[in-house]
C-alpha cells in the first residue's frame, strides 16, 4: 500500500467514489481511496437507485441534472453499465398547495432548461397506466427521471478513476486521522499510516465517527428506511410485453415513491412514525445487514398506497429493503472545506447518492483543485451550520425532514422542530409585544408582532399570507413615525491589528474607511464572484468593525481564516455584540432624547462611540430601510437596559418594532438587494450593480481585482434590474422566468409587495442590451403569465434626502 497521497478519500459508497473519479478528471492523479470493507458496503448498496432532478434549490436540481447527464458518460468511459433505465417520472398533486409548488418548479426549470411540463390527470393516466387519478390536480412530468443499478454506477465511478490513476484501497479500516504542524494528515490504517495533504470525509453512514477522529462534529444522523418489491404484476408484464417500462411517481400526499422493477414494482415510504437508527453511533461491524422488516410503521403508507396504485393490493411481496440513510437537518448533503479546520473536506450527508452523487464529487473536486466551485452550493456547504449546533439539535431536525420529505415546501415556511434554540435577551420582551417568530442560524428571529385577534403562527402560502396586515402596518410606523428592530440579523466580526487596514483592502474590493466612518463593499472570490456584501466601520486606525448576513457566519469565518496574515487578529462577535435599529422619520428625535451627545451633527455613514442612557455604543448612521435611520451596537449584557431607554424615548413618536417581513418590504423601496438572493456566488459584483461600491483607485492587488477590472472593461451579458409587477395575490418569490417576446431571457432574484408604494415589486436579471427604464416584459408565476416593466426610479426617498439629509 502506498504511504503518501495527496488527497485521502474515506468511504468507498458512490460519493467516494464520485469524489475520487472527478479529482482525476479535474487533473489530480495521486489520490486515493480508503474503503474499510467492499465498495458499496454502507447505505449504496441496499439503496433504491431512483434519480430526479426536483430539487427546491435551483443550483442543487442543476447539480442533479448533471449526475443524471454524467451516467452514460461513465459508460462510455469504462464501457461498463450503469443499469440506466431513463423511464421518466410524474409528481402528483392532489391539491392547490401541492399543485403551486409543481407550478413554481415548472417554471424555474424555464430558465434551467430542464425540459419538464405540467400534465393533467388524463395525462396521468398515459404515462403511469397504474395510478388512480381520482382527487389528482395535476402532476410534474419529468422525462429525465429514471433507476440505476447502485454497484454497477458505483464501480463505473471506481474504474473511471482508476484509469485516472487513483488506487483505491478496500479493507483498509481507518483508525486514526491526525493533522501535523503544517495542515497535512496522518491517516493511521490498520494496513499502515497513509500520509495526505487533504482529508475528504465520504464516510456515509459513518461520517459522524470518522469525522470525531479529527474532534469534528458533523450534524448527521441515520433514519430507517424501507421499500418493497412485489411479485410480478399482469399490468406491468403487458407493458413490458408491448416493449415499454413504467415511469417513476411520487405521490407526495401518500409518502411513497414507485417505479417498475423487474416485471413488478417497487414503492418505498417516508412514513410519519419514522425511526432514527443508531441514535449513539453507527457500529462499526454494521454493513451488508439489512434492519428487521417493520410493517407496524408504514401501515397507515400500505393502505394509503392501495388506493393510489391498486395493482399494489392484490400483488404479493417478493422482497422488503429495511435499511438506514444518513440525513443533514435540512436534508442537503454536507459538502466543502470544514471551517476551521485545515485541508479537512466534507462528502457527507448525501441521502440521495444517485441523484446527487456526481453533482457533489464535481463540487468538491473544483473546490480543491480550482479554489471555488462553478456556483453558488450554499444550500449543501458544509458550513451553513454554524457550532453551536449539537446531536441533541440534529436529531429531531433530521427526523422532522424526513416527515417533510414529501410535504410542500412554502417559501414563507417556519418548521418547529427543536425550537427555540438560541435566543437573544429580546426574546421574552418581543413575545410579549406578539412576535410571531422564524429562525435564521438556530436563532430566533422576529418575522413580524399580532395584534389583537391576529394570528400568532404565519399559515404557510405560495400567496400573501395572513401575515399581510400586520407587516403592512409596521412598515407604515417607519415610513410615518419610527420602527425598532434588533440588529441580531447582521453577522459582526472585530479585526483588529497593525495590518488591519491592510489586509481589509485585500480581502474587500471596496474602499476602507477612515476613523468614524463607514463603508459599503463587496468580498470576491478569486473568479470575481461575490462572497460577501459588507458594511466596514473604523473605529480606529486599529479596529475595525464588519457587518454581513448572519447565516453566513461560518462560510465567511472560513473564508477570513483561511486569508488571514500576521498582525491581524479577527474576531466573531456576532452574539457577542448585539442591539437595535431604529428607522423613520423620527428616529433622530428618538435617538437624541437619549444621549447627551450632538447625535444631529452625524453624518450618512458616520460612525461614533456614543451612550446611550446607561449603555455604551456604537452607533452607525445608517439603515437598510432606506430610510432616515441608525444601528445601535451595545454588549449582549447591556442590550435589555437599552432596549428600555430606547423603548421609553420612542413612545412619545409612536415607536413600533417591525420584524423580517416588514425589512424586506422596506428594502424593496430604494431596490436594496438582499444576501443569498441578489447578492450570491453566483453573480459578479458588476452584474448586480455592487461594482459602484468597488474602489478601483486603491494601490492594491484584492482579491478578484482581474476578474472585475475584465467585467468593467468587456461588460457583462446580464444585469439586475427592478420590476413593477401586475400580480394578483402573489408576489415573486425567487427564480421565477421572465419572459420577452415569446421567450425566457432571464429570472427573478427576489420580490415582496410594497406596502409603502402599494404595489408588488421583483428584482431579476436581463441581457444587459434589454435591461432598460419601461421596458415591458412578463414575470411567470404560479402558472400565470404577469405583466411586469422595468423601473429605475426608487419608490420612496427618490433623491436620497431621507436617508441622507
């Protein structure tokens, strides 16, 4: 067995594999792979082998796209077969909700070009003869859906990275993993010590104990899972007999999934009474063992499902699957460089290997090779939980999406699964004023405050939900009078050192600020894509203070760590250093009713250590409201004394606190974009518009400086835009397809109604050539062709004296 390697891959199932092939293919020879038993040995090899391309995250279904178009690649490669039968699949809908989801999918697969259609339940009928349609809407047809043999794509992936030059090593246990002085690994085998420059975790159902090796938690836990295949059906056997194979279906309101196999069929159940497996730890004799045949849990599923599909009722049982997978609280894989933790890669979580397999091993292999992947993952970075997650957090979260697996999923959705978890000091304050809450990290965040009879929980809704009202009247209280919300929605983090200015121009593309002012820029990847949307504020010459979205904590952490030089210290104060905006037109008279400093005399974007009644802060002459506003920053301690001094000076003006939803109505006034949704790895900063926040005159080489001086030189193909919108009652949500002249040419980025200018407002990219002021086009949603136009005019503070004067 060869002692060095440059990249260690543990797990032979098909991520590992996937993995293993794709760093061969991205140029990478020496690598290999450690498989403590046979290829397939975990979770690969009792699994169904379904593909799909349905994913609620566009990027994740464009990744599932690609595994599904790499197969016949494989093939061709290995001139082994990957047992592809590409029948096609339908997902039934059996009411409105379900249907408007299969609506918003139809229409992001527009701009995707994922050639998917909706069908009626004649429809239905032709394609998957087996189905009762009665109470059936609709369905998504999906031509691409399709089963595979799990071993034979699992050792084409094998083979194809062999005949790269990986070595793949089976019955080579891993014991140890232990990092040297310099970032690289000793890998200890029970065949010997493997020394590796990367680490990459595809341990399955053992990435958790793989993953303790090295003192990393990984928030994953195994479900039980069980399908069954039937003796042979007549109905089945005629199709096969007329030289056709029966399609896939999902029946999300029955939990099941059905496709043909062999001359009967298989259907599998993500039943309610569902079972987490191995709650203290996957064993490590555990293998080529199938769990007990549990009946008692999918009962309710059977019977469902003979009504669905009645041949299933007079069919006898061949064989039952009983078998774990491993799930992420939210059901993504697991995927990148583990934060802290140097030349540590993650291949986790990947529940469904054979739609998301080959997707994730090209992720990981242009990660590591090329510094960053092709587009935005955060939906299965790795570091999209943060640590202060724990087992106690994972497992109810892993278990309520296993129950959701199938359920709709709304854009406005709060799922209630282990919370509250973490709270701010505000908790019980703004529970009492009516906060209805949502979570953004594990944190409890107010998405708006009842009144009155008004519910307390958002009814989910693809539609404006019955938190309209109340969101429209908070965002009235800024526009009219003054509105506080706590700033527990910015990621902070404190540099400080000699070289702290210094190193801040390299890693931001903007200008760094002098002492008591601050600044607006974007943070680029080497390629010129946007990895943060920044607010820097100097305190000193020292010291210096970043605000960003808070769910990225940890991807922007890794990113600070991984570039940090000598004499720079940096610090996540993020609930460390919390407090309050307040916004509106009488924000200023608040404000100085508390403070014995000359607050009128600030100025936009002026920053200054000021107290306020009892408590020391920093404030920030600024506001995403757009409006005249400032960011109040105090120690987590001090917040609730604060809060009252603030609370107690506001009543006199009519202070009201405004939650998320009212923010992102106020936003959409001046077309401020948000994180994650306008502002992504996706896009470069001059696609967007945040190049006017570049300093181009700075004497330094930042990061991404090439690729945005190329932008600015050449242009860009596409361009931000906003849109007036002739919506009913729904607003844009996210990538919808904007339609010109008969044809997609672009998608939104976000929306939300108005409520200040009463009008329904989208944010998208056009062909730059298009992108001009009135410029009508129509916005696709929930099956409804909307008129929308262009507009470059904000709806309030149109000359920026508000917010500025």
């Amino acid at each position: 067995m060869q002692t060095t390697t440059r990249v260690a891959v543990i797990g032979g199932g098909v991520v590992g594999c996937s993995v293993l092939y794709h760093l061969t293919k991205l140029g990478w020879s020496d690598v290999m792979l450690l498989e403590r038993s046979e290829l397939t040995s975990g979770s690969t090899w009792h699994a169904a082998g379904g593909f799909h391309t349905l994913n609620g995250d566009t990027n994740m279904a464009a990744l599932q796209g690609y595994t599904i178009r790499l197969y016949k690649e494989l093939e061709e490669i290995t001139g082994m077969s990957c047992g592809l039968h590409h029948v096609g699949g339908v997902t039934l809908a059996d009411n409105q909700d379900r249907f408007d989801m299969l609506l918003a999918e139809r229409a992001k697969h527009r701009f995707m070009g994922l050639e998917t259609e909706i069908v009626g339940a004649e429809d239905i009928k032709k394609i998957a003869p087996v189905t009762n349609t009665d109470g059936i809407i609709g369905a998504l047809y999906d031509p691409l859906d399709g089963h595979l043999d799990p071993s034979g794509t699992t050792h084409a992936y094998a083979k194809a990275a062999r005949m790269g030059g990986a070595t793949i090593e089976t019955h080579c246990m891993v014991r140890e993993t232990n990092q040297r002085a310099d970032g690289t690994w000793d890998v200890v085998t029970d065949k010997g010590t493997i020394h590796a420059e990367h680490i990459v975790n595809a341990g399955g159902l053992w990435a958790r104990e793989v993953g303790a090796m090295a003192g990393i938690y990984f928030p994953l836990h195994p479900m039980e899972h069980q399908y069954l295949v039937t003796d042979n059906i007549p109905e089945i056997e005629a199709i096969i007999d007329a030289g056709g194979e029966h399609p896939h279906v999902m029946d999300p309101a029955g939990e099941s999934y059905l496709r043909q196999e062999g001359r009967g069929l298989c259907i599998g159940f993500y039943e309610q009474p569902c079972k987490p497996w191995a709650v203290d730890g996957t064993p490590w004799n555990f293998g080529h063992e199938l769990l007990p045949d549990d009946f008692d849990k999918i009962t309710d599923s059977i019977e469902f499902a003979y009504e669905r599909f009645p041949v299933l009722a007079k069919a006898g049982v061949k064989s039952v699957i009983h078998g774990p997978f491993t799930f992420a609280p939210d059901g993504n894989p697991l995927v990148g460089p583990v934060p802290g933790v140097q030349n540590y890669w993650s291949a986790c979580g990947v529940m469904a290997g054979f739609s998301q397999g080959g997707g994730v091993g090209l992720t990981l292999a242009q990660w590591m090779i090329e510094g960053e992947p092709e587009r935005d993952v955060f939906a299965m970075d790795v570091a999209r939980f943060g640590d202060w997650i724990s087992p106690g957090y994972t497992r109810p979260k892993v278990i309520e999406n296993y129950q959701k697996r199938f359920s709709v999923a709304y854009p406005n959705e709060e799922l209630p699964a282990a919370r509250p978890n973490r709270t701010t000091p505000m908790y019980d304050v703004f529970s009492d004023l009516g906060a209805v809450w949502g979570q953004q990290f594990g944190l409890e965040v107010a998405n708006y405050f009842a009144q009155g009879d008004e519910p307390t929980y958002e009814t989910p809704s693809f539609r404006r939900s019955d938190a309209f009202e109340a969101t429209g009247r908070e965002v009235r209280a800024v526009r009219e009078s003054v509105g506080i919300n706590e700033v527990h929605n910015f990621g902070k983090y404190l540099i400080k050192g000699k070289n702290a200015r210094a190193w801040l121009d390299k890693i931001m593309a903007g200008r760094i600020p002098q002492p008591g002012r601050l600044s607006l820029t974007p943070m680029l990847s080497p390629k010129g894509k946007l990895i943060g949307d920044f607010t820097v504020s100097c305190l000193n010459e020292e010291e210096f203070q970043l605000t960003a979205s808070y769910g990225s904590q940890a991807f922007h952490m890794r990113w600070f760590l991984q570039h940090k030089e000598h004499a720079v210290t940096v610090e996540n104060i993020s609930d460390k250093r919390n407090g309050f905006q307040i916004a509106g037109p009488k924000a200023l008279e608040v404000l100085q009713a508390c403070s014995r400093d000359d607050v009128a005399s600030m100025r936009f974007m002026d920053v200054r250590k000021i107290t306020v009644g009892m408590t020391d802060c920093i404030v920030q002459r600024v506001s995403y409201t757009g409006d005249l506003g400032y960011e109040i920053y105090c120690d987590l301690l001090s917040q609730r004394q604060l809060w009252w001094t603030l609370w107690e000076a506001g009543q006199p003006h009519g202070m009201t606190p405004f939650g998320m939803r009212a923010m992102m109505s106020l936003r959409l006034d001046k077309f401020f974009g948000s994180w994650m949704s306008e502002f992504s790895p996706d896009y470069t900063a001059a696609e967007t518009g945040l190049d006017r926040f570049i300093s181009f005159k700075k004497n330094v080489d930042f990061i991404g400086r090439a690729a945005a001086e190329a932008d600015r030189t050449n242009g860009t193909d596409r361009k931000l835009v906003a849109f007036e919108v002739d919506a009913d009652d729904a607003d844009v949500n996210a990538y919808e397809p904007i339609w010109l002249d008969g044809t997609v040419v672009g998608f939104c980025t976000s929306g939300g109604y108005s409520h200040h200018a009463q009008k329904s407002i989208a944010q998208g990219f056009l062909p730059s050539d298009r992108a001009t002021d009135g410029l009508e086009v129509e916005i696709e949603l929930l099956g409804h062709m909307r008129k929308a136009r262009v507009i470059t005019e904000p709806l309030f503070d149109t000359d920026g004296a508000r917010m500025r004067g």
